[in-house]
C-alpha cells in the first residue's frame, strides 16, 4: 500500500461524505469537505475543509486546489467545474465528470444503457412546450399508469409523478415545474414496469480497470425512499446472477470509476430490467458495513486511490438494513424518529449508525440501523422487532433452502410429510417433479443449477427404477437424501438398495452376494443419504439437522422437537402407569 498521504476531496458532507471519512481515517487518509458548515461529515474528521456550495465553480476549485484528488457523495453537482480542475489543477475527479453528467441526466443515462444494449424500460422524450399533447399520444401504446420522469435532479422519489389515467397528465406535468418552457426541468416519460420485486447491486470499478460487485439484495421502498435492504436478496440464484452481470456490464457502459449503486426491477418472469444508476456509495450498500468483508464507503476509497479491491462477498449468512426516516419535525418528532434505534440497542445482531443531523423533518434520513444474523429468518425476526412492524409477505418470502424432488407424482404422498416437518421448523423449501428418464435434461440442470440457486439439501424419492437420488448426486456436490418408496414389488427393499449401491441396478446386486462383494468399494465418491422406506419425515429431519450444523436457530428448533418428542413419550408412560396397560 501506498504510504503517501493523499488527501481526498469530496463534494457534499451529507451521510455518505460522513461514512466515507470514518473509512478513510481507517486507511489513514485525509479528507477534506466542500459542504455548508457544520455538515455531517465535517464533524467525524479534522482536514482541510472548504465552506460553500459544491455546486459553485469557484468553491470546488478552491477545494481542487487543496487536495490529490476529487469525488462525490452526491452527483448534483457542477461537472464543467470539474472538468476545470482536471484540465487547470491536474486533479483526477472520480468517477469522471462525463460519467457523472450522463447520470445527472436520467433520459441521457437510460439513451447511453439502451444503445450499450441493456434492458431498460421503453421512454420517450417529451418536446418542450408539447409536454402534455405527447403523454396523450403515447398513452394508447404505453396504457396507464405511466411514469413521468424529470430529467435531472430526481432522486428519493423526488422528479417522479405516476399519470394513472389522461386526467393525471396536465397536472403531473405541472407537478414537475411545467417543463423546460415553464422554468422547469426537461422531461421524458418510462413505460410502467409491474415488477414483481427491486433489486440493487454495488458495483465497485477501480482506476486500474478492475471491476467487482457484491450479492444482489432486495430494496423495499415506503413513500418512495428506501426503507428496507435485505441481503442477499431472497431470489432464485439464477436472477440474482443475470442482475449481477447485468450491474457490472451498466458501469462499464456509463463509464467511470468508484463505488456505484445500480437499481432495477425483476419481472414475473424472471427478466430483470435496470432502473437507474448512481455514481456513490448508495442507500441498498450500507448493510455492507457490518455484513461485508469490505464496506462499500472503504471500497470507493480503494477504487479511486488504485488500491486492491477488497473482498465483495457476505461475512455473514444474512444481514438487512433499516432505514431511520424523521417522523417529525422538532424534539418530538426527533424521539419519535429514533425509537427504531432504541429498540436497536438491545437487539442482538444490530448496529446504530447515526448521521449527526441535528434537525429532524419528516422524510430526512436521519441513521440507518443494520442487523445480521444465522439465517434470513433470524434477521427478519429481528426486522421486525426493531420496525415495530409486521413483515410484509410480499418481500419475506425465504428462498428455498431444501429441495424435495420425485420422479412422478405418485410419489407425492410418501413425500407430503416431508413437507409438513419442513413447514413445522419454518424452514423454506420447494417441491417439483424431476423425472431422471422421462425429462433427463430438466433432471440435469435442475442439480447443477441448485447450488447456485441458494439449494443447501435435496430429498429425492427412489421410486420404480430408484435412479433419482444416485444421479442427482452424481450431479450436484450438495448433500441428497434418498426416500426409498414402497412399490408392489419387494415392497421398496429394491428401492433402498438402489440407493446405497448407485448407480448399479438394485435388483441385480440384491440377487448376487458375489456382485455386492466385488463392487462395493466402486461405489465410492458419489455418497447418497438413506432413510427408511417411505420415511420421508426423517428425510426432512435429516435435512434440518444438516442446515443447523450452520444455522443455530435450526439446530434450537431441533433441540426443542427433541424434547417434544420426550415428553410426549414420558406422559405416555405416566399414563400408561396410572391407567395400566389393559384400560390404556
């Protein structure tokens, strides 16, 4: 590492300013501010700041000149101002100017996406002057409701207005300051997406050209501001891939180096479409600070100094963050805004990060409380605990954990209770036919695929043939265990051997001791777990056991079942006693 002290110059000294000095004075980095006094980030270190406005030229070529290189924490900025100190100062600004004046420019950054080929909505620019009679045009092919956009300076749901039928259009667009011939800002219009879940990914480009993202995570908005981030976002693992690529592959198209947040949207059926971008440490990052191995502000500081990139991956198996929103405006409205925190303070797992703003107004970002945990159900609990509110089923849903799997529905009733002890423990799962000879190439990609898919365990049923559970495993390094299932013949004893003795035909080993002799140590390195015939439930528990080997809350309830089982098995010999054996 470079021991050089260089000093940082960051427009803006809000939150996101603040978070990246604490992280800076780790690395022992200087920061200076360009920023109102007493702001934010001011008050967490001691450089040489500047007092003003950072969209004001000559104010942040003042702090250019103090400083070995330029940032933001917000992008509405004066980008002519700094590309003056790049050219005047030789100040490098990261990420460049361009890029931060395409982002500027929503209708300008959603033309530079789609022409790099990347899934956006379709848009439309409205023409000056001809605002409404445009959105009227549009309105037969868009349908309602349509989003109606400004082209700069929206943000936290500010610039946006939903038009939900043709008597909405005049006064969204008024709404909006009128448009470029009223003294407003441009405007464009986006087709509605009906999303089924928002995603966001950090993206971390350096100046070196390394490129890095971290998990793909779930936002949940409330009034149009961020309210809830969970991480990893509770999606199949294959979306959570394709928004991943498609993140890293919008950085490169808008250019730029630093810490980006890229926002998007995933459909019902599974396509993801990107929202928007932003060139800085963003809202869905901040549970990076407890939950990743390198926070997003510690890994912009990395990008723009050239340094090696930190790791982007979990340190944790599940972690969420809670946005603290101002409920009010003065010392009541202050206590009532922190009560979230309070609450925090004695939850485990929890960490207050409070922005040092001494009014509070509804609406203003006031702090941020993340949470980790054992496992996303943990965290969730915790969620709502710390919220006061009840999780919303439309974003709880767990991604499934264990797979039960059979090669046709008649063997659904001896794996049904598999399902119920599942259900019982709270533990996510999914339940589909894969039949190993009828639909081979589905049965081939449904293992390889569920590891990535966030699968941890695989119950397969061995029914008439009994392949299922051997070739599944001989295709997934996840742990499978095997439900023999009682057929007519030999009543599921051909079944079990198949199992132990894959990929072998059962029937033949079963009949030739000599066979089960001699091929017995070739039937190592593919194991598959066996339970009893038709004994889906120990499958299950089976398949909990193994989750709470990481998990503690799944190996507490397990404890507990335990002791269940124990005490319903004493009250029978207590009443067995009382009764005796010829009344029980």
């Amino acid at each position: 590492m470079d021991q050089k002290k260089r000093v940082v110059g960051i427009l803006g000294g809000g939150q996101l300013g603040r978070m990246l000095a604490e992280y800076a004075n780790r690395l022992g980095i200087t920061i200076a501010i360009l920023d109102q006094p007493n702001n934010p980030a001011a008050e967490v270190t001691t450089g040489p700041h500047v007092q003003g406005n950072f969209k004001n030229a000559e104010a942040i070529i003042k702090l250019g000149s103090g400083v070995d290189i330029l940032t933001v924490e917000i992008e509405h900025v004066d980008c002519d101002a700094l590309e003056r100190a790049e050219k005047e100062l030789g100040k490098p600004c990261h990420p460049s100017p361009n890029t931060i004046r395409i982002i500027q420019d929503k209708f300008l950054q959603k033309q530079v996406l789609k022409n790099g080929g990347l899934p956006v909505s379709d848009f439309d620019e409205l023409p000056a002057g001809g605002e409404v009679a445009a959105i009227e045009a549009l309105a037969p092919s868009y349908g309602f409701p349509i989003m109606l956009k400004s082209k700069t300076l929206a943000y936290d749901g500010r610039g946006n207005r939903v038009i939900r039928d043709s008597s909405d259009i005049a006064s969204a667009v008024e709404a909006l300051g009128g448009g470029l011939t009223k003294g407003g800002p441009g405007l464009y219009v986006e087709k509605w997406v009906r999303f089924e879940k928002e995603l966001a990914v950090m993206v971390a480009k350096s100046v070196t050209g390394e490129v890095a993202s971290y998990p793909t995570v779930e936002t949940v908005q409330k009034d149009n501001i961020c309210h809830i981030v969970i991480a990893p976002a509770q999606v199949d693992g294959a979306i959570a891939a394709k928004a991943r690529q498609i993140a890293e592959a919008s950085v490169g198209a808008v250019g730029g180096a630093g810490i980006f947040g890229v926002e998007m949207f995933q459909l019902e059926n599974g396509d993801v479409l990107l929202n928007e971008i932003a060139p800085r440490p963003h809202n869905s990052g901040h549970y990076t600070n407890e939950a990743s191995h390198t926070s997003q502000f510690e890994q912009h500081l990395r990008c723009i100094l050239g340094l090696p990139l930190g790791s982007c991956d979990l340190k944790v198996p599940a972690a969420a963050m809670v946005n603290i929103l101002g409920t009010g405006s003065g010392d009541s409205g202050m206590e009532e805004t922190l009560i979230p925190c309070v609450r925090a303070l004695s939850t485990p797992g929890a960490t207050v990060h409070l922005y040092g703003k001494k009014e509070c107004r509804k609406g203003r970002k006031m702090g941020h409380v993340n949470i980790v945990g054992n496992s996303m159900e943990e965290v969730l609990k915790r969620v709502a605990e710390i919220t006061g509110e009840e999780n919303n089923a439309s974003w709880s849903n767990l991604a499934p954990q264990v797979a039960i799997i059979m090669g046709s529905d008649s063997d659904l009733p001896t794996l049904k209770p598999a399902a119920v002890i599942l259900k019982q423990f709270g533990v996510p799962f999914e339940l589909t036919i894969v039949s190993a000879h009828r639909t081979p190439d589905r049965m081939m990609e449904y293992a390889r695929s569920a590891a990535d898919r966030g699968i941890k365990v695989i119950i397969a049923a061995a029914g008439g043939a009994a392949h299922l559970p051997g070739m599944v495993a001989a295709l997934t390094p996840l742990p499978v265990i095997g439900v023999p299932v009682a057929l007519k013949v030999l009543d599921g004893v051909d079944s079990l051997h198949s199992i132990v003795q894959m990929p072998v035909s059962s029937r033949f080993v079963f009949e030739c001791r000599w066979v089960r002799e001699l091929i017995g140590p070739l039937q190592r390195g593919i194991p598959v777990a066996t339970v009893a015939i038709n004994n889906s439930t120990n499958a299950a528990l089976l398949a909990i056991r193994i989750l709470g080997a990481h998990v503690p809350l799944y190996l507490q309830k397990m404890a507990t079942y335990m002791n269940s089982q124990k005490d319903e098995v004493l009250t029978k010999v207590e009443k067995l006693e009382k009764v005796g054996w010829e009344a029980y």
